[in-house]
C-alpha cells in the first residue's frame, strides 16, 4: 500500500533534482520497501491516469498482484512507483 502523503513525499523528493538514476537511488533508499523505475511519459498507457502529477514528471502506481507486476489505480495494491517524464514542448 502507499498512502497519498507517501506519494505526495516521493513526488518532493523526485522534484528536488534531474530526473534520473540518481534520483531513482535517492527514492530507493528513502522507501526501500517499494520498487521504482524511470520512463517517459510517452511510454505509458494513455487509458491510465496518473497517481500524482507535476509539471515535469507524472507518477503511476506498480500492482504486484499475483506475482505479476503492471500498473494499478489501487493505492491499496501498490508496490512501487513509475516515475515518468513528461517532455517539454
């Protein structure tokens, strides 16, 4: 489960520097019981709304139901955090 003022922590902590290994390392330290991966915006499903959105990056839950991971809207089933830029245009 991740709670909507851990989201909210993970979203001031990811904006604090550049979106990139380094900030993947700083989130898995500070949360170590949650998984987090990197991508662009572009990659994710656009039937799927974020969890959390920011201007440079948008945040969507990983579900590991079923030892199975894919994305969920259920903050009750979530394991992790994808971390998508968003592209500035």
């Amino acid at each position: 489960m991740i709670a909507a003022d851990t989201l909210s922590q993970i979203a001031q902590r990811a904006a604090q520097g550049a979106l990139g290994e380094a900030t993947l390392a700083t989130l898995k330290q500070a949360w170590p019981e949650l998984r987090f991966t990197l991508c662009s915006d572009d990659d994710m499903p656009a039937r799927m709304k974020p969890a959390l959105s920011e201007e440079r990056f948008n945040l969507y839950l990983i579900g590991g139901s079923e030892h199975c991971l894919s994305l969920t809207d259920d903050p009750e089933r979530a394991i992790g955090v994808v971390l998508a830029q968003v592209d500035e245009e």
